[in-house]
C-alpha cells in the first residue's frame, strides 16, 4: 500500500524518495499527519526494506 502522509516525512527525512517508489508493508500505528506514532516496514524501489519505530529509522531489513 502506499505511505501515508507522516510515513512518507519519516521516509523522506532519511532517503531523497517519492511516494511511486515506496511500498508500506506492514503498519501499526497512527499517521497524525505530520508525522507517524508506531511502527511500519517499508520497501525503497532499488534500495531496501526497512524497519522505522516512532519516526526512527530501526534497522534495515534486507
């Protein structure tokens, strides 16, 4: 599914990507607009999976 608008600010704020090249995963959470409280996995086109926790970046997946 495609980011929501707070995922794709948390998104942005560590890759230069839009939303055509972003993939949400798996989400738990709410996305308060400006930003996301909990916890998503998201595919980058071309550059990985990624875990991010409460706007922080986690760890890359694969």
């Amino acid at each position: 599914m495609k980011p929501q608008k707070g995922q794709l600010l948390i998104i942005q704020k560590y890759f230069n990507t839009s939303s055509d090249s972003t993939e949400v995963i798996a989400e738990a959470g709410n996305d308060t607009g400006n930003s996301f409280l909990g916890s998503f996995i998201v595919k980058i086109k071309k550059i990985g999976i990624f875990r991010f926790n409460d706007g922080l970046l986690i760890r890359r997946i694969k």
